[in-house]
C-alpha cells in the first residue's frame, strides 16, 4: 500500500475507533496525516475532521472573544484580538487569532506597539488601480502576521446605496465590478502573507441605523446584478478563505440563517469553498443558523444572547435535529481555509514589522487614491515660492481616521487625544502623520492657524498667497450621518477664509461627500478620505506636485441629500432618539445604485462616478472594439498626455445593453505617463456586466443584440461610442 494510501487508511481506522457518533475521548494519533502538505486542502481537511472528537469539532465553530475579560485575563494564548480559539495539542493545532479590519490590524497582539493604518477603503476603490490594493493588502496581512493573527477580518465590500452610511469608508463605492475587483485584489494580497482573509458583510448591510434588526428588502434579481454581484467577483477574483455574514434580514431573514443566500447561492451555484463567520453579535440560533448555512459563531459569549453553537447546538445534535454529516461539514470547510492558506503549515511566530515600510505603502496608496475635485486657475500644484497659511482640521498634528472597528491605533500613537465619543463607536483619534510639518519641508512659508476662530483665520490667509483648509467629517461602525453637511460650523470658516483670499484650496477628510456651498468661491478641492498613516505625506506630496492626484470618484456625489432614493435615513445620528426603521425598502433603486440612479432619473450630481482632475491633460484616440478568442469584447483607445507634467488617467468603459435604461461600468485602465508620452491601452469588458440575471432560467444572460460602448472620462462624461453586436449566450456566464 502506497504512504499516503497507508496513511488514510490508518485515519479511517482511528476514526472509528474514536466513535464520530459521540464524544469519547480519542487516544493521540500515531501520526498526523493531515500535515502532509502534498495533499490537496480538502484531503488534509477531510483526514482532520475524521480524527477529531465531536468535543474538538464543537470547539472549532465558535471563536471566544478574544480581548480582556472583565472576570480574568485572557486565556493562555489569546492576543487581545477579536476572536480566539484555543489550540488543540493532540491534534497538532496551534491558538488561533482573529483581528480587526479592513484598514490594518486594529489590535496590537499584546506588543503595545499599535500599527500602520491604509486610507479608507474608498481611497483605495478611487486608484481604479487593483496593484494599489493588492500592496495594501499585503502590507495589512503582513502585519496581522507579524503580531501573531491567523484570520484578519479584511474584506468590506458593502455597495454605497446612501452617502450617510457610517461604514462606507471600509467599504469600496457604488459600483460592484469596481468594488469586487479592488476587494478581489485586496484579499489576493492579505492572503499571500499566509493569513485567512474574510469577505464581509454578506450581504446588503447598506446601512448602520438598526443594523441588528432592520430588514433590507430587495428583489431578488436586483440584489444579484448589485450587492451580490460585488461580493461574486470578490470571491472570484480573491478567493478568501471565509465569509461573514452581516447583521441585517434580508427579505425579512437574517443573514446568517438565510439558506438561499448562504446554501445555495453562496456554497452551491459559486462553489465557495470556506466557512461562514457570523459578524460579532450576529447569531440568532443554533440549528437553524448551521442548517441555513452558517458554520462558525463569533464571540457569542459576549455578544449573542447565548453561545449558541454551544449548548443549544449540542442538544440539537443529540436529538438528531442537527446531524453529524453538517457539523462536519462546518470544521472541515474551517481546517479547508486553514490549510489552504498557509495558517497551519507556517506557524504564527511573532516577528518585526516593518512600521516606516508599510507607512510608505499608506502613503502611496493615498496618492493614488485621494480625488481632486476642483482646480481652477491652475491654483495647484503649489509653489515652495509661495505662502501657505494651513488652517483647521489638527493639520498640524495629524489626519482623521473614521471610527468603530475598523480604527487603527498608528505605531506613533494619538496626537490629538482625548476627542469625544471615547465609548464605543469611538475613540475619535487621529493618525501621526501632519500635514503641516510635511508641507514646512516641502514649501517655504507655511504657517497654522487652527480655525477655530473664522476671523482669525481670515487675516491668516489674507496674510498669505494661498490658503489651504481642512475640513473633517467623522464617521463610525453603528450609526448614520443625519444629513450630508460639515459639522461645528465649518462651511462658515471656509467661506470666511475663502472670502478673505480667493485662493484657497479645501482638503475633506470626510466618510465621502458632504455639501459644498462654498466650493464656486474657493480655487481648488480635493477628497483625502480618511488619509491612514501616512496621510499627512501624501497631501503634501500632491499639494507640491511632488506626486500628481490621480483618484476617480468610486461613487457619485449628490449636491444635496434630495437627489438620493431616501432623502432621509429614519433613527439616523449618533445619539439618535428616533426609532430605526423595521424596513428599508431597497427597490426604489434596485440594481440602478449610483450613477445608474442618477441616469434614470434624469438627475445631474455634483460630481459624477469616476470623476477625477489631475496636473496634466489627456486625449484619446483610435477608440475600437472587438472579440477575443472566447468571444468577450474588449475595447482598444490610444492614451496621449497633451500637458506639461506627469500623471495617470483612467479610461473608463461603459456598456448600455439593448433596451436598458442605464449604463454600466464594464472596464477600464489605470494609465500613467509622462508629458507627451501615449499608450495604446486594451480593456476587457466583465461578461457580468454585460449580462442580465435570468431568474426562472437561474443564470446570467447576455442577450443578444447592440450594445453601445461607451469611452468615458466618467459616468456622465463620454468621449466617443460605437457598438458591438454580441450573440446569445445562455445559460451562460460565470464570474472569472
């Protein structure tokens, strides 16, 4: 018999003999054949599962909460993270770490030494660069390893349906082939540092206001061609090794005991082959919720009304309500991850993590991601000749970071502390990173003022050449923004300081768009987001021209609250007295999110999808579209910078298929280049974008007929169109 057959046939035996029917306890394996890093991740799964005892089986779906218990401290081997499982010695399984979030890894390990944060989520959907998000990635999942985590819960690719939403910033805009393509690429990095990756919220947590009990209604159909389609090319292009269900009902089921969502859509027609996470708190029941598809529960003894998959889960087993051949189903796709992304086979051992590194990293991904909206004149790039007077937002101690559990604590620390909320969804911090001292290096007169006092900060910019404002917004997990307005008076000392000196430039570091009634009175304006660690570089880099902006809006910017399909959000604001809604009724937009809603409804934004200025100019040329091998279009434009400075632009394709209302975003090219250079650039279309889902048939379609193709500076403004005649394809297509 050959070693590995030898090897099986030796775990089927011990399998038996432990009594997979019940909780005998198993004697130490000989051996451990399911270290045998030749074998495929299922086979070493399968071996595993088959040698535990349902004791080591019901410890695997349940992770504790991993920070500091109020009764004790943390259990031996526990990081302070935000989940834990202990190690299982017999069977070779180290402690098992979980941490917080899209942004960087939001909980140190016990080292006290903090880490280095991206920019929000939305900076890195405005690159339209997936390379920008496949290096933060890899920056945050290096770190979540050097401090000692298996699973980092990165992955936030809830579609913008609502400006106000608290958790956009970890999210990636409005768009779901841009928003699953930089999630996709973000996962791809995270994993490729041996940690498991986890695509959330699944799905249609669109927004914050009673998030544990609103139900999101939606036709089914629209939530395929929308929120779902983001989260298909997510997992397509990424591959993560787990999923979290979100907190909402959908169509009046929760998430995580939705069998249509988690069984059939999610395991069976996607073929996704690792666990379901709950969200923390997010677990209703024990066998109805592992039935419908949900495979671990997370920190239920803290934030579940019971440890369901516990106690409640046990009885249900033993009563045969719950069977076997699920439960092992639920740790074999758990071990699968585990296996199949390095976790077990590269121990997690502590090690340095390169701070000033990964905060280059930040830096550049913030300059690749951060939107200007508003030059006129040529205002920027600045002058190291000129005098600057830097006003408002702690420019001169640092950069806002949104709240919740997304927000990282910078290796530098607060240098703005004690803000208020400091309970939860806070603390509002910033990052150590200031702007001011940035600019002091690069310009030559910078001085500060910190805006507190709009006539003093007038005769500060009237006392200098240009005038540069900050303005902030803050944002966190668990609650809505009431409206889209600046806080704490802040248009007034815009339009004060504007007033005083025409040349003044504004940088928003908000959640997204705000209202700006000042914006035709100052020169120049430019979205930061929430800038990470090495915010305060980045701005002043593209400040001085020393790197050029080169973000697209990942999501359209609305002149005011009444241009969207809820103008507004009931149980909305921090302190909110006002009930939640039961019900948020998803199909007065559908699948037309965004820009799409702003086309069918006639309506012109301020600033539309996909829109950006740089320092340079650009012109297209030879615009033509024809089939690949495999019959999928792909469009052809030559890119020539016509300026006189360097930059990177962003040629966006737009499918309108025959008899739609709407376009959608089918492809486009991160292009840079240097003044009088061009490239001829080829863009794939997504097949899914040019498809329609056909529900009685269960599959995507593309029907056959023109389809106009459009070339495209942003969603509203197209260069050039030509059609394309595409046969029928059914039943048909599939995600990459």
């Amino acid at each position: 018999m050959p070693p590995i057959a030898r090897r099986s046939a030796l775990a089927l035996a011990l399998a038996l003999a432990t009594g997979l029917a019940g909780s005998v306890q198993a004697a130490p394996p000989a051996e451990r054949p399911w270290m045998d890093r030749s074998l495929s991740p299922d086979r070493r799964a399968e071996l595993i599962v088959a040698a535990m005892t349902d004791d080591e089986k019901f410890r695997m779906i349940r992770a504790d909460f991993g920070q500091v218990k109020e009764k004790g401290p943390n259990p031996p081997g526990a990081l302070n993270g935000a989940g834990f499982i202990p190690a299982i010695p017999r069977l070779g399984l180290p402690v098992l770490n979980e941490t917080d979030a899209g942004l960087g890894v939001t909980r140190d390990g016990n080292d006290g030494l903090g880490a280095i944060s991206l920019p929000a989520g939305l900076a890195t959907a405005a690159s339209f660069d997936p390379a920008v998000a496949h290096a933060g990635g890899r920056m945050i999942g290096g770190e979540a390893r050097g401090k000692g985590y298996g699973v980092l819960l990165a992955g936030g690719v809830n579609l913008t349906r609502d400006p106000r939403n608290g958790r956009n910033f970890e999210y990636a805009g409005e768009d779901p082939v841009l928003a699953g393509t930089i999630v996709g690429a973000t996962v791809k990095g995270v994993q490729e540092r041996k940690v498991v990756a986890t695509v959330k919220h699944f799905v249609i947590n669109d927004l914050e206001s009673g998030r544990n009990t609103l139900s999101s209604d939606i036709d089914p159909v629209a939530l395929r061609e929308s929120d779902l389609l983001a989260f298909q090319l997510a997992i397509a292009k990424g591959d993560p090794g787990s999923v979290m269900s979100s907190y909402n009902r959908i169509n009046g089921t929760y998430a995580g005991e939705h069998d249509w969502l988690l069984n059939q859509v999610l395991k069976q027609e996607w073929g996704f082959k690792g666990y379901v996470m709950s969200d923390w708190g997010g677990v209703h029941s024990g066998a109805k919720a592992a039935l419908a598809g949900l495979d671990q529960e997370s920190a239920g003894e803290f934030f579940d009304k019971e440890v369901y998959f516990d106690k409640p889960l046990r009885a249900a087993y033993a009563s045969g309500e719950f069977p076997k051949a699920r439960l092992d189903d639920m740790v074999k796709r758990i071990m699968r991850s585990l296996f199949a992304h390095g976790v077990i086979d590269e121990p997690l051992k502590k090690s340095k993590v390169p701070y000033e590194a990964d905060r280059i990293v930040a830096r550049d991904a913030l300059e690749a991601g951060a939107v200007l909206l508003r030059n006129e004149g040529g205002l920027l790039p600045l002058s190291a000749k000129q005098s600057v007077a830097v006003i408002g937002g702690h420019a001169d101690k640092g950069v806002f970071a949104g709240g919740g559990s997304s927000l990282v604590t910078d290796v530098a620390g607060d240098p703005v502390p004690g803000l208020e909320p400091q309970k939860w969804p806070g603390p509002m911090k910033y990052h150590a990173s200031a702007p001011l001292g940035f600019m002091q290096k690069l310009g030559g007169k910078v001085s500060f003022d910190p805006g507190t006092d709009p006539a003093a900060a007038a005769k500060a910019a009237a006392g200098a050449d240009v005038a540069v404002v900050f303005v902030t917004k803050w944002a966190a997990e668990s609650f809505d923004a009431p409206d889209l307005a600046l806080p704490d008076g802040q248009d007034a000392l815009v339009e004060a300081v504007a007033k005083a000196n025409p040349k003044t430039v504004v940088i928003l570091e908000t959640n997204g768009p705000v209202k700006m009634p000042w914006l035709a009175h100052v020169g120049a304006a430019m979205e930061a987001w929430y800038p990470g660690s090495g915010g305060g570089d980045a701005i002043a880099r593209l400040l001085y021209g020393v790197a050029a902006p080169s973000g697209r809006l990942p999501l359209s910017w609305p002149k005011d609250e009444s241009q969207l399909p809820r103008a507004t959000i009931q149980g909305a604001g921090l302190y909110a007295k006002a009930k939640p809604a039961d019900n948020v009724d998803y199909d007065i937009e559908g699948a037309d999110v965004g820009y799409r809603w702003f086309e069918k409804t006639k309506r012109e934004p301020l600033f539309p999808f996909g829109y950006g200025l740089t320092y340079t100019n650009f012109a297209y040329s030879d615009f033509a579209v024809d089939k690949d091998a495999k019959g999928r279009p792909v469009a052809h434009v030559t890119v020539k910078n016509t300026g006189k400075a360097a930059g990177a632009d962003v040629p966006q394709i737009y499918v309108t298929a025959p008899g739609a209302a709407t376009r959608r975003l089918a492809g486009w090219s991160k292009v840079a280049l240097k003044p009088g250079a061009s490239r001829r650039v080829d863009i794939p279309l997504e097949p899914l974008a040019l498809a329609r889902y056909d529900d009685k048939a269960g599959g995507w379609h593309v029907a056959a007929g023109s389809y106009a193709i459009k070339l495209a500076r942003s969603a509203s403004d197209v260069v050039e169109e030509t059609n394309v005649t595409l046969g029928e394809s059914f039943p048909v297509v599939k995600a990459p």
